[in-house]
C-alpha cells in the first residue's frame, strides 16, 4: 500500500531528540527518516510532524490529534506515553484510558495508525528500577487498544539494542542517531516498506558498560537535574514543551534537499 499522507504525533521522540542533523541543532529523528524513505517512493508524499518534547498522550490527545485528523493523513504514527509513566502523579487506570482514547479516536478517522509500545530501559538505569512496572502497564495497554482498535503495533518491549547505551543520548532516554534510525526500520518493516535493513544490524565494536563512576556521574548530572525539573513543573502545572511548536505543523511536500539531508550519516553532507 502506498502512502501519501503522514502525520507523526507524540512527545521528544517524535521531534527527534538526541538525533541531530550533521552540522545543525536541528533535530531530525525516526519520523523524519521514515518520511524520507515514504517520499522516495512517491512524489505526491506529504509530510507533517506534530511531536513537541515533555508531552503526555491526554496532552497529545488534545492539542495533537484534531490538528492531524484536520490534515487528513492516510498515515499517522503515534510514539507517547513516557512522560506518562514518568509523571509525579503517575496512575495506571488513567494512562490506559488515555491510551485507548487516542488510538480509538485515531483509528476511527485514518485508514493506517501505527503505535509503539516502550522498550525496557529499567535495567540499565540504576536508581529507577521501579519503572518497569509501570511502563508493563503502559504496554499492556498499548496492545489491547491496538488490538481492539485495528491498529499497527511495533512491539518494542524485547528491543535487543536496549541493552547498548550507544543508542542512546547522555540521559540514556532519549535516543541518539542509530537509535532513530533502528526505530525507523521497526516502522518502515511494519509498513512492508523496503528500508536500509544495516539500520537494524547491530553497532561495530564492544557495546559501552559504564562502571560505577560514570553510573554516578549520569545521576548527577541527568537524572537529578531532570528530577528536579519535573518535581518543579509538576508544583507550577508547566511542562517541558511550553512553548515549542512543532518542526512541521503542516502536511508539506519532501523536498530533494531535504531528502538528502535527512539521510545523511553523520559527519556527511
């Protein structure tokens, strides 16, 4: 099936972060990658991306998916659900409704939605273990209402590369570029769009094993600020994406240039 018409919805994942454009601050990520690989084979494709960091699904059900469904997407992705998990007030009754929320909604108005559940990146954080049980719940919720719902589902859950902080940025949450560009394939693979199948090889070399400095090193430097930052936010009601607007609000043709840029490894141009 060919798409023409892709709208990416969610949080920091889906803007993109840690996956900067070679030479630039802007960040490019998963959607962008994927987009470039949907455009290649159509040049009718159009593309929007709506994803703006810190935001949770009743946030993104809000403010993101009526502007997607005014855009009339034959494709919309939808990565969310950590800043639910990670949320002070964190209930898993609330997040599963708001999970079947957005995907009903979604599946009832675009003939294609995919949905990602969250890999398991409890064991590698010392210090926030008690996380696992929450994103199972969010998962388990994810499935059923993918499941109920009709939509696609990439499982993330079991992701092998978790385990190797190389795919991940300095807070070991957000993912760097061979990340986005494994999450890419997940996607493109969902879709039965041929894809750049190296993307999913595992990296060269002896995958990182910090040893406890560096452990303590991360918690001072990621992890405690962060704390902080959310506890403040959670007392004053603001949330990390106050006042960022999404890369690309509006369904806009992929462009060679950009084609290009999107594509590029780093360090290339």
């Amino acid at each position: 099936m060919g798409y023409q018409r892709f709208v990416a919805l969610g949080d920091s994942c889906t803007e993109g972060l840690d996956d900067r454009y070679p030479g630039s601050e802007q960040y490019r990520g998963w959607a962008d990658l994927a987009a470039a690989a949907l455009a290649a084979r159509d040049p009718d494709f159009r593309y929007a991306n709506l994803g703006v960091r810190g935001r949770r699904l009743d946030q993104i059900i809000v403010e993101q998916i009526p502007t997607a469904l005014d855009l009339r997407p034959d494709l919309v992705v939808l990565f969310g659900g950590a800043n639910d998990v990670l949320t002070r007030g964190y209930r898993p009754e609330v997040v599963a409704k708001r999970v079947e929320a957005a995907i009903r909604i979604l599946t009832r108005a675009v003939p294609t939605v995919v949905v990602f559940t969250l890999s398991d990146v409890s064991s590698r954080m010392p210090g926030v273990l008690r996380i696992r049980s929450r994103l199972e719940a969010l998962n388990d919720a994810i499935r059923s209402a993918a499941a109920g719902h009709g939509a696609r589902l990439v499982d993330l859950w079991e992701e092998a590369a978790v385990q190797d902080l190389r795919y991940f940025g300095p807070d070991r949450l957000h993912l760097s570029e061979p990340g986005h560009r494994r999450l890419a394939a997940h996607l493109l693979n969902r879709l039965d769009i041929p894809c750049d199948q190296a993307w999913l090889a595992p990296l060269p070399g002896v995958p990182l094993n910090p040893g406890l400095p560096a452990h303590l090193r991360w918690m001072w430097r990621e992890v405690l600020p962060a704390a902080v930052t959310r506890t403040r936010n959670w007392f004053t009601g603001r949330s990390p994406g106050d006042g960022i607007l999404p890369k690309r609000p509006e369904l806009l043709p992929v462009l060679a240039d950009e084609l290009n840029k999107w594509s590029a490894l780093p360090g290339k141009v």
